[in-house]
C-alpha cells in the first residue's frame, strides 16, 4: 500500500511512475511505443468478446461488490479508431475512457491523460491485452471477497476498476479503502500470467479493503506499511489455510525466507529505530522489490516484519482476535503483539 499525493488516492502496492515496480511482480521495464494504425493481433477476437458482453458496469454480492470494465471500453476505443490517425484514437479515449471515469485515472494516472495514450500507450504491442477475457474478474474478486467474509465476517465490499493502465500496480487500493484496481498492464500479466497468482494476490488485497479506515492514512509511516502489509500476507495464509507455505505467502525463495528468519532481530532492530518515519525513500526500504533495507537480505522485509508480528499477535490473542487486525491501529496490534525478536544467539 502507498500513498499518491495526487487528490489523496493512495494505492496499496502502488507506486508512482519514475519508481517503477510492482509487489510480488517483476520490476517494470519501460513500455513506450506508438499506437498501431491498423488492427493489431488478437484484437478482433477482443473486440468480438467485448460485443458479445459489453457491460461496462457489473456487480456482484448484491451490489457489494462493484466492477467497472474500463478495458471494454479501451478495446471498443482501439478497435474503432484503428484505421484512423492518433488524434481520433486519442479523443476517442479521452471520451469514452477518461471521461466516464476522470476521478479513477486522476488518481492512479496523474494528470496527463492524452498525452499517457500517445507516449506509453501500446496496446497492440501488450503480451497482456487477452488477459481480461481469460477468467471471469468479476468472479475472481466476489469469490475472494465472499471467502474473505466467511473467514471473518467482515464484508469487503468495494468498487473495482479493471484497466489496461501505466502498470505501476498490478492489483492496489484507494485510499478510502473502497476503491480497488487491477492493471493487466503490469509486469507480471504478460505471457507469465497465471490465473492461480491473481487469486493469490486477491486474497492479499481484499484484507486491505477490510482493513480500509483503520489504515491510517493521515500518517503513513513505516509502522502503518509494515503492519498493514504483513497483516494482509498473514490473512493470505490463513485464506489459503495451509496450500501455500510461510516463503510462497511472502513470495520469498526458500532462501530468502531462511535469511529473514535468521536476521530477523537485526533487521527489527534497523525498523524499531524507523517506526514513525514517513519519508518515502525510507519506507521503500521497507515495501519495493527494487529496494532492500539490508543490503545482504531481500527486498520487501516490511511485509516479513509485519508477518511476524501478525503472527505474535495472533498466538497471543488466538483465532477470534482475527479481526482485531482489520479494525485496530498499526500501534496497537504491535505492542499487544509482544512481538519481541530475539537473535539467534539469544535464543533457547
Ligand atoms: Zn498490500
């Protein structure tokens, strides 16, 4: 999760252009190129799935959950205007696309839409375009939604926003903790793309719809990313209940999971010292797979940290204190959590 000054619209696993990257993805490489002038290669076969089912606007759990299909309208927008100059594509995105959804793109996109279109947005060259019509999304995310309800009785109800988008997410959240994207434009959704990852990586996001509010958001620091990520990969576990081991939850090598374990008062030492930082270059640290806080360690370690004090609070409190994760502080959790490592030496 990350904030964008931008309007307030903060972003869970997001982060802004110049810093590319995506959690649990690869490292975004840049994706530049013209617009195609003539009808590219699995377009038509697009363009006739959107026509066969072109709603625009779905729901699911009696409204609860809310999917708005801005690629049908992309596709729609690129089909039609394949044979015509830049200008009519670019206007006709403006309309159809950017208009009907200016809140949503001011947000994750910044300013500079039509200009986004002509510079980055390559369509036809995207391995990823076919993606949408490969499972049904709208499914994908009621079934995690209504899974995440069964295990906690919280519903996560939320407004979803599917794009072919800058790709600095693959999946993330605004900062009202209503609001949801996915970008079949990031990293990660090209030819690698499994269907089984994106059910992972839902059962992640949807704990930070539950936990919404209760996020924090007028005080981002270090604290708030490391609980607020480890808590949403500890609901993973618990959502996969035992398929997916401690490193797969994280996304870590068997390695990298050792390393962690065996370093972990050090770098708890390193983060008690930065709790309460709000600096972005200091939380990076913490959350990018393009950063490391410990130069020999891997990168995202907040997610491990906020794991492990998930984990501690939770033996503590045992299985009905779930949902103080969605509803309590950052703080609180952590110092109900006793969550206290020891170095190896230390230990029993
Ligand atoms: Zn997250």
């Amino acid at each position: 999760m990350r904030f964008l000054a931008v309007i307030r619209i903060l972003f869970w696993s997001l982060w802004p252009p110049s810093r590319s990257f995506v959690v649990g993805a690869v490292l975004m490489g840049s994706a530049c190129g013209s617009p195609p002038h003539v009808p590219p290669e699995g377009l038509p076969e697009l363009f006739e799935a959107v026509e066969a089912a072109p709603a625009l606007h779905e729901t699911a759990m009696d409204g609860c959950i809310q999917v708005h299909n801005v690629w049908k309208a992309q596709v729609r927008a690129v089909h039609l205007t394949a044979r015509g100059s830049i200008g009519d594509r670019v206007a006709m995105l403006r309309d159809s696309v950017y208009a009907p959804y200016s809140e949503f793109w001011d947000g994750y996109l910044g300013p500079g839409f039509d200009r986004w279109v002509r510079r980055h947005f390559d369509f036809a060259g995207h391995p990823a375009r076919t993606n949408p019509i490969r499972t049904s999304f709208l499914a994908l995310i009621a079934d995690a939604t209504a899974r995440a309800e069964e295990i906690t009785g919280l519903r996560g109800c939320a407004k979803w926003y599917l794009v072919y988008g800058p790709g600095y997410a693959n999946m993330g959240g605004l900062s009202d903790g209503r609001g949801m994207l996915v970008d079949f434009f990031a990293p990660g959704y090209d030819g690698d793309f499994s269907i089984e990852d994106m059910r992972q990586l839902a059962s992640h996001e949807v704990a930070h719809v539950l936990r919404g509010h209760a996020s924090e958001p007028e005080a981002w620091t270090v604290l708030n990313v490391i609980v607020s990520e480890g808590m949403a990969d500890y609901f993973k576990k618990i959502y996969w209940d035992g398929e997916l081991n401690d490193a797969e939850v994280l996304g870590y090598s068997e390695s990298e999971w050792d390393w962690t374990v065996a370093h972990e008062s050090e770098l708890w030492r390193i983060a008690r010292g930065q709790l309460e930082d709000t600096s972005r270059a200091v939380i990076d640290q913490y959350q990018r797979s393009d950063r490391r806080l410990h130069p020999e360690g891997p990168p995202r370690v907040g997610y491990f940290l906020g794991f492990r004090i998930s984990e501690a609070y939770m033996a503590r409190h045992g299985p009905d204190a779930l949902v103080n994760l969605f509803q309590l502080s950052a703080r609180k959790i952590l110092d109900d959590s006793g969550y206290s490592p020891q170095p190896p030496s230390a230990a029993p």
